[in-house]
C-alpha cells in the first residue's frame, strides 16, 4: 500500500466526513450574521438575552466535547456522531419553532450539546494511516474554514427570503443531509487509532494544565472566538443603522471573505519557509488588535468598516488555520487528543462569553464600545505572544509495539529518546502502542519500528 497519498477509503473517508462536519458547522454559523437583527423582534429581547443565545451553544458545546469523544470510544463512532446529530437537530427545530427569546436560547444550548467534533476526529484517524492523517484532519479544517464563508453569505440570503424561523428549518435539513452521509457515505471504521492521539482522556487533563505553552495557546483560541462572537452582536445592526440592509450584507461578507483568504495565504507560506512562524503568529495578532480598534474609531463610514473587517478576517483566517497546527507540534506525544480536547472546549467558552460580554456591554454602553473591549483583550493576547518560544518542526506519531515485559519500556523508550531526530517517546504498555514526536528529516523510523517490534 502507497504512503505517499490517500488510498481510496482514506479519500472518501476525508471528504465524507469534513462534508457532514462542514454541514454541521454551517448550521452554528449561519445566525451569526442576522441574528442581531432579526432577535429583536422576539418576545424577550433585550441585547444581554440577545448575546446570550448567539453564544449559548458555546457553553454546551464546550463542556460534551470531551464526554462525547469518550461516548465514542465506548459505543462506536457512528452511533454517537448520529445520536449528536440528532440532538442538533432537535435544537434547531426547538429554535425554529420559538417566538421567544427563551426559547431560541434553549435551541441554540441545545444545538451545542450535540459535539460531535471529537467524535468525527476520531473516527478520521480510525480510517486512516498514520502518515496519511494530517492530510485528512486538513481536509477537515479547511472545509470548516469554507463553511464559515458560506454561512456569513448565506445566513443573510436565507433569513430575507424566510426570516428567522425559515433560517432554523433550513438548518433542520442540512442536519438531515449530514445523517445521511454519516449513514451511506462515511466508511464504517474496521481500527480504532490509539486514544492518546484522538480522545480527550479526562485523567490526563491535568497533567497539561501545567504547561505555559498550551495556556498560551489555549488563551488565544479563547480570545479569538470571544472577540468573533462578541463582535458579531454589532456588526449586522451597525451596516443597517449606516444603510446597508440585511438582505445585501452578503455583498459585503463575500468579497471580504475570500479576500482575506488569498491575502493570508501569504503570510502562512511566508512563516513556513523562512522559519519565522512564531514572528508572524505575533504580527496577525497584532492585526486582529488593529483591526478591532479600527473598528471602534471608524464611525459610521461603510468603507472604513469594510477595511477594518478585511484586516479582521485576514488575522482570524490565519490563526483558525494555524492553531490547530501549532497544538499538534507542542502536544505532549501521546496527549494530543486531551490537548485538542481542551482546547476545543477553550474555543467554545470563548464563543459562549463573547455573545454574553456583547450583550452585556451593549445593554450598558454604546454598541460600539464592544470593539474596544475586545481589541483590548486582543492586546493581552499580543503581550502572551511575546513570551512563547519557537516551534521546532516536529511530526506526531504512534507505532504499534510487541514487547512482551514491561520492564523492557523504560529500557526501550531510553533507547528512542537517544536516536536522532526524536524529541519525546511516551510508551503505554497497556494499550500496546508507542506515541513519539520526531523531526522527520533526521529519524530513521526504521530502526523506530525495528526496537518496537523485536
């Protein structure tokens, strides 16, 4: 079998799930562009209950992320990705049939308790070889990146032809359409990836509270879904108030989008080769924070906005990008599923705060104040960025292992830390399986495998 590409049950695995997650996180999006508008005319509404179901699925997403993933383990991936789904469906009809604040509140808790995410991870690098999973958990990563840019053009299309309710049952049916492909379309798994690289083990979560890196890290994914969100109980109601309706915002979100896309390619390509990538990490940080201070100076001037929303999308489209990276490097080996676990459910405790703080910081101040707000955690986030440490080029790995004495893994795991190009060796004996962080120009996996399997 070729390692140097995706077989066919790997390609069809990477596209039929990155489909149903993308599908799932274009039902979350998509109310992030109207719902600043079309909530005020629920019963209810004020702009802290407003903040509040824009970011509720935060708070129920972040704490099922990690029970979820361990449901998966127990009971098949399948079976709970279709249970989680199911779940999110009910919140959306929840939500679609609500004429109160309160109620589209609960959908939109709901919705979030359906995480799914672990669960779909989980279930890529079951179907997939080890050298061949960055490729298929990309493929994911930029299909929710490409969701997210359909859900800013089409949430305000949809909501103009059928207002609020309409936008929640569209939804409805796009969770319907992902069922299906999990059910027809997604391989079922024959393997299951060791958990250490996939699933959050919640013993093991404090065992990384310790480490400054991923606080850092963690810290930012926080701030950035924070400040996203936050800004986004603003944004649809300031473009009306300067006279660009609803059902034209798109006009606006599209160009910006795909703009900011090409323009940040760049940047990543730049960071990669020249080996500067903690150096740009800081400078887009440094462009979000710009930019959400223009956004608090620029007024009423629709071309101002449009620039300082560029700059914004430039910075978030990076860092989305390049977080998830950035972890898989610092991980502990064999931790990067707990890794990945906390800080997915730091990104959504953002997401959840940010809707409250844009709420809670509307009701009380001008709307526009949100900006600074967020531009000045931005700046915390600047300073944290100063004191990370660079990135060695690394490549995570698990190896299956056939010793038969557990004495032999001290022996054996001093062995492999003492090869070239080996950073780090966890060995689980338990489990059978070796997790080693390597730089792949220099190790000779080999002779890896060779100590592993005597």
């Amino acid at each position: 079998m070729s390692v140097t590409g995706l077989n066919s049950l790997e390609k069809k695995a990477a596209f039929s799930l990155a489909s149903v997650f993308g599908l799932r996180m274009l039902g979350l999006f998509m109310i992030l562009p109207v719902f600043a508008i079309y909530g005020t005319h629920l019963t209810g509404y004020s702009p802290v209950w407003l903040g509040l179901a824009i970011g509720a699925y935060g708070l129920t997403q972040a704490l099922f992320q990690i029970p979820m993933g361990l449901l998966s383990d127990k009971f098949g991936r399948k079976p709970v990705i279709l249970f989680g789904l199911l779940i999110f469906m009910a919140g959306s009809v929840v939500a679609a049939t609500s004429t109160s604040i309160y109620g589209v509140i609960a959908g939109r808790a709901i919705q979030g308790a359906g995480a799914i995410a672990s669960a779909i991870l989980a279930l890529a690098a079951d179907l997939t070889r080890e050298e061949q999973r960055p490729k298929v958990m990309a493929t994911i990563g930029m299909f929710i990146g490409v969701s997210f840019m359909i859900a800013m053009v089409l949430g305000p299309i949809v909501a103009d032809m059928s207002g609020l309710s309409g936008l929640f049952w569209f939804i409805v049916v796009l969770t319907f359409l992902a069922m299906i492909m999990i059910q027809f379309m997604v391989p079922n798994s024959v393997n299951k990836a060791p958990k250490g690289d996939n699933v959050a083990l919640p013993k093991k979560l404090l065992s990384l509270v310790g480490n400054a890196q991923l606080a850092k890290l963690n810290f930012g994914v926080f701030a950035l879904h924070m400040a996203m969100t936050a800004c986004f109980v603003v944004i649809p109601r300031l473009l009306v108030e300067i006279g660009f309706p609803l059902a034209q915002h798109w006009q606006l979100y599209l160009p910006v989008l795909l703009g900011s896309f090409f323009v940040m390619l760049p940047f990543m390509i730049i960071g990669m080769k020249k080996q500067i990538e903690k150096q740009m990490f800081t400078f887009i940080v440094s462009l979000l924070t710009i930019s959400l201070f223009l956004l608090w100076i620029v007024g009423q001037n629709f071309w101002l906005i449009s620039i300082a929303l560029f700059l914004f999308f430039v910075a978030f489209n990076y860092l989305e990008a390049t977080m998830p990276s950035f972890l898989s490097r610092i991980a502990p080996a064999g931790l990067k599923g707990t890794a990945m676990g906390m800080y997915s459910s730091s990104q959504f405790f953002g997401a959840f705060l940010g809707g409250v703080l844009g709420g809670v910081i509307e009701s009380k101040f001008p709307a526009q104040e949100v900006f600074v707000v967020m531009a000045a955690v931005a700046l915390i986030w600047f300073f944290v960025t100063l004191t990370m440490t660079p990135l060695k080029k690394s490549k995570s790995y698990s190896f299956a292992m056939s010793l038969n004495d557990e004495d032999q893994v001290d022996s054996i795991a001093e062995q492999l830390i003492n090869m070239p190009g080996v950073y780090e060796a966890t060995l689980v004996f338990e489990d059978a399986v070796a997790y080693l962080k390597v730089d792949e120009k220099t190790v000779d996996l080999v002779q890896v495998k060779a100590l592993l399997a005597p």
